[in-house]
C-alpha cells in the first residue's frame, strides 16, 4: 500500500492528490462477474468519500484452500478545482474453504478507528455463518431492499436487526427520501397539519415491468410503515407480496379504515418498479377535504406537486427528482452512520405491515 | 426564537430545518443584491427542495414593472448568478408563479396599505398564513422609514396575539459610527422586537466560518490549548485581489475599517476567542460573542496611533494585469483619504487570552484573494536541538483557511530522513473539498433559510453590533483629527505598506507568509 501511494504522489501533476480515508467499506460481491460490474458501477461515479474499499469474492467451488488478494490506488476528481480524491481498493478472493471464512481476512486490512460499512447487494442470507462473521466486523450494514427476493421476510429480518442495535442503511430507504421529503412538505405550517392526521387513503403508482411487483413490495411496505408509524396506523389487513395489478392493504387509526392502494403504469423498463406517484386523500373532522398528489412528469428528472383543497387552496409546483444511481444513493448512505431511529422504526411498522412477527428481546 | 413546525411526518426526520409556508417582500427588488445574491439564492433553495409549499416573494420598489417584467428580469438574474445555472424551465415557471411585483415609493403610506391588501389576498391564495419577511435591500438611510411606514400599516404584527409572524432582515452596514448604530437600532426597535431583527453578516453564512465553532468544541484536542498560555498571537487575514469594483460611492463612505473590520473580521474574532456557550441556541451564542467582543480592550489617542495603521493602494500589478490606483477608480476622489488597507493590534482582556496579541490585517489589491485564521502557538523549548540551524524550529501554526480552498492545516515539524537530528517543517492538511465532496451551500442560501424557520444564531444582535462599533469608534475618531498619511502608500499587487510591517515586526513577530 505504500508503495502504491508513493506512486500515486509521483504520479499526479496536482500538489495536493489527497488519501482521505474517513471510512472502510467491505462489499460482498459473491461471485468475480459481479465483483467487476460493481467496480465498474462505483468507478464511473465521482466519489464523495476517502475509503479503503475491500471487495470480497467467494470462490468456493476451485479446490484448495486460498486467497488471492488484488490492491489498487484510484483517483478521481470529486470537483472541479479541487485536488483529486483518493482511495485504495482491494479485491480479496476466498478460495475453497476459506470462502466461508472471509472475516477472518478482512479484519487486518481494515483502517483502524474508521467506521466499517458491509455493503451486501441484494438480499443477505440472514442467519447464515458468513453473514453473521461479516456482520460481527461491521459497523453498519448497507442494503437495497428493493432487491430482495422475499421483502416481508427481508424486512423482519432487518428488523431483528435494528433490535439488536445494528446500524442498517437501507439504499431504498434513501431512494425514497426526495419523496418522503415532498410529502412532508404538505403538511408543513400549523395550518396543514390537521390533514396529516386526518389522511384517508394513500395510493401509491409504480412503473411496470420486469420484477416489478416485488421491488415495489418493499417500497409499498416502507412508505407505509414510514407514514402508518408517524400516524399511529395498525394493520388491518396484511401485505405479503404485490401482484402487478392493484393492490389495496387497509390499516385503521382509531375507528377509520385507510386503504393503502397500489397501482402500475408503464413508464419504460428503466422505470420498473420505481415510484412515479403518490396521492393522499384527507378529510380532517371539520374541514374541507383536500387531496395532495406528487406525480412524475415525462421527462422523469422533475414531479409536480400538487395541493387542492376543495373551495380553498390550489397549488402546484415542479420540484426536481432526479432518479438517483445505485452509486450515488451508496455515496450519500456512507454519510450516514449509526443509527437512523426513524428508519428503525419504520421497518418495525412495515414488517407488521407484511404480516410477519417481529421478535422483541425480552 | 425557533419556531417548530408540529408536523407529524416531520418526526424522526434528520433534516429537521423545514419553514413554514410565508411570503418574503423584498423592498429594493432592482438592485444589485437582490440581482446576484437573493433571487439565485431563493431558486438554489427551490431546487433542493428547501422551500416550503406556497412560499411567494414580493419585490416592492419604485420602478415601474409588472409581475411579468420582474419575473423575466429575475430569471435572467438567476441565469447568471445560480449555482445550479442554467435554469430548469419547468422548476423556474413554477417558482416564478409564486412571484410578485409592486411599484412603490418608499415615503407613501398609501404604498404600504396597497402592500397589505396584496398581501392578505396572497395569503388566502398561497396558504402563507400571515407569516412575512420583510428585507431591506435599499441602502441603509431607508431603513427607518420603510420600518416606521410598515409599522404604521399594520404591517407588523406579533404571533403572540395570534397573528402569522413578522420578521425584519437588513444589510449591513448597521450604521457609520457607534451613535449612528445606536440611532438605528432605536429606532428599528420603535416598530420591530429584538427578535423580530435579522442583521446580515454574510460571513456568518459561510461553511467554514461555522466549522470555527465545530473545530473548536466537538474536538478535544484543541480546546484546553486554546489560551494565552499556548498560543503565542493570532493572526486574522482577510485580503482581496479586487479594487472596489464600480463602488467607489459605497466605498468612498465606509474603508477598510468600517467595510470589513467592523463587521466581518471582529466576527472572526469573535468566533476564535470566545467561551464555549451552554447551548447552541441564538442566545446562547450571542452571548458568549458579546462578552468575547466587551473584552477587547479600546485602542484610544496614542495607541490608535501606535496599533493601527492604514494604507491606500496605488497603480501596480494584479495577476498579470496593471491596475489603477485608488484615486483612479470610478466615483473617488482624487484626493481621497479614504483607507483600503488596515492593519491592527487588538488585546482581549480575560483570562484566557491576556497578554496574546490578535492582529487583524485586510486589504484590496493585494496579491490574491485569501481570508484565514491562524493560530500560531508558542514555541517548544528547545533545549534538544540546541544545535540546530534556528530558524528550522518554526512554532506549529494551525491556519484556519476561509476562502478559497476551504480548510484546516497544522503546521508541525518532522525530522528529516537521515543521520542526523534535521529538522524541516511539514504540514498536515484538512481539505473541506476532499473530505467531503457534496456542494457546499452559499452563505445566503444558509441565511434565508434561516430566517424562514426563525433561527437567529448566525444573525447579529443588537448589543454585538454596538460593542463591535465601540471598538472600531474611537479608531475612527482618532484618525478623524489627525492629518491623514501620505497616500497611496502601497502599491496594487502587494501585501499593504511598510507600516503594516512594521506593526508586528516591532513585536518581534512577522505576518504569515500566504
Ligand atoms: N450588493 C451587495 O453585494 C451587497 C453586499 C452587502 C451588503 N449590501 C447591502 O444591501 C443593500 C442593497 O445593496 P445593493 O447593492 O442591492 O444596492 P443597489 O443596487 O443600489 O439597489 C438598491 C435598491 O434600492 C432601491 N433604492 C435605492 N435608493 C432608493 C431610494 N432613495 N428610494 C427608493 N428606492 C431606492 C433601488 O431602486 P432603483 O433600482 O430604482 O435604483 C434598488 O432596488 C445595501 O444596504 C447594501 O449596503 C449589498
């Protein structure tokens, strides 16, 4: 490694090529073919942290018993005008038995005193030995769960989790925070928030396409659990999986049935089972209804937002939404460390929501 | 005070600083400030998705255009000015929708009642709920009379009886002198509660100016070293490559004392050397920065003479270009006194900082645009390396570097592969742009946002601005009869006159090489 950054220093014109290392960030690629997509995917993003990057490859199937370790310093510019920024990458392959050991050969190529975040793509064997090994050299755990196979039990399990006081990044969690953003907005102002409590129904519009119906699953049951767990909504009837036709979930506050809807429109493939609009009915008591909508337009980067109350307020405005990369989302979830309680308690809501138990330590 | 929005989604939420719907009325809506600042600003906080739902901006001036003529003017302005330029047409026509025009004379109570029925009307309309800012982007001598005449319209009102609130930002300068600032504060305080009053001090909106309270009370470190018994000086620089761009009026009225010293840098100064406040909140802060600020001892008669000293660029060399001097520029006098550069020697008399000089130097035309605080600590002993070249044991500086390339650096010595005991001086360096490569927010972005949701930390307060006039006073008084130097005394393209020099050498100190 010093050998590779004396380099790096010979190397670049620019006096002041910086080694930042605020975090490490280990990455279970699994197999080699999705180790280098990965690379790839966080090479063409400019980055916004100094890390040392560890990606582990299990190569369980060649015999013998080794590892194979690759390092490499890279370098981009993470503004104009400004010195570059560095980091080092290491590729760890566990061959044979060592596949399932792999902890035991990152623990001494972790930067000391930095936080450590395992990143695992798609959806974690919870429960498994190895995940359980990577997990005890973790700080914070980094998922998506809008890959999961199987998101009510995926959730739960995350749920477990956050009960046992891991810190859990959820990439989908922050996919959704331009909207969770836009829809507090509504209710922003002493004058708005009687409509918060006051919500009837919530339909929520997905675009249509491959594995559609189960990465909006998760999103259904987050948004959901996210609003039902600010509201105090308990489920009434339970969410396991959507098909891609509409589905209704009915919670109750106090005596009044919400019904959270779903729906999928065809916006293109790149938009499967992404979110393309959200509408929120009201009638608090004593008030005039009002429906507040937040619908992306056409050109995808942009929604428009829109309040109506009936014979009262109408507004609408553009706000941008830009559908974010999977490397930016991970750029702005290494930002965040230790423990979202508001995501943590979401996620309890949501697995409720998914009709599955959530184990609470005695 | 902070006013919190009980909004159930809100709960939980991380980015916790959301306003509530209002309508800000920009009295001065054509001029430069409202131009290149403001309105870019405003857009850049639409973009990030900062401004509340039916936010409405109402620019009141005497020019005589309708809502569509401002709008076109504001979108050009915006063009120019943003960071997110070019404009995202569907974001800009939905912002512009929410803004407005009223032609108006300042003097005309008529005015101020045609404001109010505009208003009331937006409010129905916008859902703002009476909730109005009213900034004064005029020059300074409007001031009273914009706040007597929204007072006597029933422009202000207090949310204590039920009403939206009512909030009042304004530009420096906060007047010439002490009792021109003691006169404005009365009388803005005749109309608006203390609370009510947002002072800008664009400085405090900046980034790094925040870290000054960051870095020094969330690090262990350096906090119990940060007194007289470690720190030998502090040095306050703020230069500027710039003469006075077209504000030879402005400029003519003000110098270098007034324009940056009295504001800009005793904020600094401020930042640097005050007690760590019991809580973050406006008060709190203020607090401690007003006792740091009653502790910096008067300079009076001689030791005006003795610890500050003043200078005037002439022609000379700027990045490669020839540049005028002074007396050259647009809307100056050919014999003009006026500074733009000073130099001072400020004592703090407390307990922590007794007997550690704080020297403060800024200037226009200097060889490039640069603002830092460092602190230069005392010397080891160095009864190790008694042998050495001297001059190789340098004391350890940390430098806290404002703008540009935004940062911290501590400089520390390290011995020199080899044999021998060399000793050479190495820096750490703390790049903001490295560390952390999200966009950094422009000051008033920070501040409008700020006054929106009702948080006066990084506003000055009355008292503040009237012992930073107390200090800077008897300086001016001193100058007022005593003949003025010979100027210009510094050439453009260097870092002031011999005198600045002479300041700190005879101190046995040098200024910073920067
Ligand atoms: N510009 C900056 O970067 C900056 C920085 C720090 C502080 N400030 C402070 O911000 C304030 C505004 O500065 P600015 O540079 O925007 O000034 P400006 O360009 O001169 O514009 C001032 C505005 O006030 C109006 N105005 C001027 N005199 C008036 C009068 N007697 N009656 C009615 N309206 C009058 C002008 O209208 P017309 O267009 O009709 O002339 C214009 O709309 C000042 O207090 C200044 O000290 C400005």
């Amino acid at each position: 490694m010093v050998d590779l950054w004396k380099e790096v220093t010979a190397e670049t014109a620019l006096p002041g090529a910086v080694r930042t290392s605020i975090l490490n960030l280990v990455i279970y690629a699994g197999s080699a073919e999705r180790a280098e997509r990965l690379k790839k995917e966080l090479a063409g993003q400019p980055r916004r942290h100094g890390s040392r990057t560890i990606l582990l490859i299990a190569d369980r199937d060649r015999p013998g018993s080794s590892v194979d370790a690759a390092s490499s310093v890279r370098c981009s510019a993470s503004q104009p005008d400004s010195p570059p920024l560095c980091y080092e990458e290491i590729t760890i392959t566990g061959v044979g038995k060592v596949a399932d050991h792999l902890a035991s050969v990152v623990v001494p190529l972790l930067v000391a005193e930095l936080p450590t975040f395992l990143w695992w793509p798609g959806q974690p064997p919870f429960g498994h030995r190895l995940f359980n090994q990577m997990l005890g050299v973790a700080d914070q755990l980094l998922i998506d769960s809008s890959h999961f196979d199987s998101p009510g039990d995926g959730l739960a399990h995350l749920a477990r989790l956050c009960r046992a006081r891991q810190g859990v990044n959820d990439l989908n969690w922050g996919r959704l925070a331009p909207w969770r953003e836009v829809i507090a907005q509504f209710f922003d102002g002493a004058a708005w928030q009687p409509y918060a409590y006051g919500l009837r129904s919530l339909h929520l519009i997905f675009g249509s396409g491959t594995n559609s119906a189960r990465r909006a699953t998760a999103t259904t049951l987050l948004l959901a659990g996210w609003i039902g767990s600010r509201l105090g909504w308990t489920p009434e009837t339970t969410l396991d999986s959507l098909v891609s036709g509409a589905s209704t979930l009915t919670v109750e506050r106090g005596d009044r049935a919400i019904d959270v809807t779903t729906e999928f429109q065809d916006a293109g493939e790149k938009m499967a089972g992404l979110l393309i609009g959200v509408e929120l009915v009201s009638q608090p008591k004593g008030l005039a209804p009002a429906r507040f909508a937040v619908k992306r337009l056409e050109d995808m980067e942009h929604a428009c937002s829109t309040m109506n109350v009936h014979d009262g307020v109408q507004l609408q405005r553009v706000v941008p939404l830009h559908i974010e990369t999977d490397a930016e989302l991970l750029s702005q979830e290494l930002e965040q460390s230790g423990h979202d309680t508001l995501y943590e308690s979401v996620v309890g809501v949501a697995s409720q929501l998914a009709g599955r138990e959530v184990w609470v330590p005695s | 005070m902070v006013t919190t929005v009980q909004n159930p989604l809100r709960e939980g939420m991380t980015v916790q600083r959301t306003p509530e719907p209002s309508i800000m009325v920009i009295m001065g809506a054509t001029g430069d400030l409202t131009h290149r600042k403001l309105m870019p600003s405003l857009y850049n906080l639409a973009v990030e998705h900062l401004l509340p739902n039916g936010f409405s901006v109402v620019g009141f001036s005497r020019q005589d255009k309708d809502h569509e003529d401002w709008r076109s003017d504001m979108r050009q302005a915006v063009d120019k000015y943003s960071r997110y330029a070019p404009v995202q047409p569907s974001v800009w026509d939905s912002f512009a929708q929410g803004l407005f025009f009223k032609q108006a004379d300042f003097a005309d109570e008529n005015c101020y009642l045609q404001l109010k029925e505009m208003l009331d009307k937006l409010d129905k309309e916008r859902g703002t709920n009476g909730n109005r800012i009213f900034y004064l982007a005029t020059p300074p001598t409007v001031f009273p009379l914009i706040a007597e005449m929204l007072g006597k319209a029933g422009l202000v009102t207090d949310q204590a009886f039920g009403h939206g609130w009512t909030r009042l930002v304004i530009e420096k300068p906060f007047g010439r002198d002490l009792e021109s600032a003691q006169k404005l504060n009365r009388e803005l305080l005749s109309v608006f509660h203390e609370d009510q009053i947002y002072r800008i001090d664009h400085y405090l909106g900046k980034e790094t100016v925040q870290n000054i309270l960051v870095f020094r009370f969330a690090n262990g470190l350096f906090e119990p070293i940060w007194n007289r018994n470690y720190i030998d000086n502090v040095q306050i620089t703020a230069a500027e490559d710039i003469g006075i761009d077209r504000r030879g009026g402005y400029y003519e009225t003000a110098g270098a004392l007034r324009d940056m010293v009295q504001s800009h840098m005793l904020q600094l100064l401020t930042l640097t050397a005050m007690e760590a406040p019991v809580a973050l909140d406006p008060n709190a802060v203020r607090d401690e920065k007003v006792k740091a600020l009653r502790a910096v001892r008067r300079l009076r008669g001689q030791h005006v003479l003795q610890d500050v000293v003043r200078g005037q660029y002439g022609p000379g060399w700027v990045g490669g270009q020839h540049v005028e001097g002074y007396r050259a520029e647009e809307g100056v006098a050919p014999d003009s006194a006026t500074e733009t550069y000073v130099a001072l020697k400020l004592e703090i008399d407390n307990w922590r900082w007794a007997g550690t000089p704080f020297y403060l130097r800024t200037g226009k035309r200097m060889p490039k645009r640069l603002t830092e605080i460092a602190i230069t600590f005392k010397q080891a002993p160095l009864a190790l390396f008694k042998d050495l070249d001297p001059d190789s044991m340098t004391p350890n500086v940390l430098a806290m570097r404002i703008q540009p390339n935004e940062g911290i650096s501590l400089k520390i010595v390290a011995k020199v592969p080899g044999q021998g005991y060399d000793i050479q001086p190495v820096y750490m360096d703390f790049l903001y742009g490295s560390s952390f490569a999200r966009q950094v927010p422009e000051a008033y972005e920070r501040l409008l946002l700020d006054v929106m949701i009702g948080d006066s930390t990084l506003f000055t307060r009355r008292d503040e601005v009237e012992q930073a006039w107390e200090i800077v006073t008897p300086i001016l008084d001193e100058w007022s009869h005593t003949p003025a130097p010979d100027f210009p005394n510094y050439a453009a393209g260097t870092w002031g006159p011999d005198c600045g020099q002479e300041l700190i050498e005879r101190d046995g100190r040098t200024w910073r090489v920067v």
